[in-house]
C-alpha cells in the first residue's frame, strides 16, 4: 500500500504557502508511480502561484509488487536505518535494493 503525507512550507520564491506529497512508500499499483519515479516527478515541487520550481530529496521505498522488489531511496549518511527492514524482508523472499540518489531508483 502507498503511504504519502502533504508537507506545508512557505515558498523561497514568494513566501505563500506552498504544499507538495512527500510519499514514505510508493507501489506499481498507484497511477503513474514507476514513470512518475524514472522522470523525477515524483520529487518535483512547483509553487503554483510564483512559479518557482525544485527537485525535493526525502527516504522513500519503490515496491514493485509483480516483481516482488523493494528498492529503497535513503541517503548514505541514514542507510543504517532501513538495514532491519531490509534485512526481515529478504528472508521473506522479498528481493531489495537500497540506492542513495534519486537518479539510482530508474
């Protein structure tokens, strides 16, 4: 199951209120996620007042439940918190990954 929360924080170009899904875990069975992931739409933010635009960076885990993988985006520094994870579902034969760039999950 896909899990996201709306994250709320004033914009840098204009200061409005500027609000984005920050998803904690994404699935194939959620519209669009895999090309959503591959082009970085995923991670793109836009204030739809003043136009300005950024690429966010935030932990996230890709399930791609036809081919019973995980593949986990965490940075370098905080991969040591998702090892339990990894490690509980590999014995269940869940096949993962963990990359640390956005750029790693296409």
């Amino acid at each position: 199951m896909s899990q996201s929360t709306i994250h709320k924080s004033p914009c840098p170009g204009c200061g409005r209120a500027l609000e984005f899904t920050l998803w904690q875990s994404i699935n194939t069975e959620t519209e669009n996620a895999r090309e959503n992931i591959i082009s970085g739409k995923l991670f793109d933010v836009v204030c739809p007042d003043c136009g300005y635009s950024a690429r966010v960076q935030y932990p996230m885990l890709f399930s791609d439940l036809e081919h019973n993988t995980w593949i986990w985006f965490y940075p370098e520094d905080r991969a040591e918190e998702t090892m339990p994870v990894i490690e509980a579902a590999k014995e269940k034969g869940v096949r993962c990954r963990l990359v640390h760039t956005q750029e790693a999950l296409s």
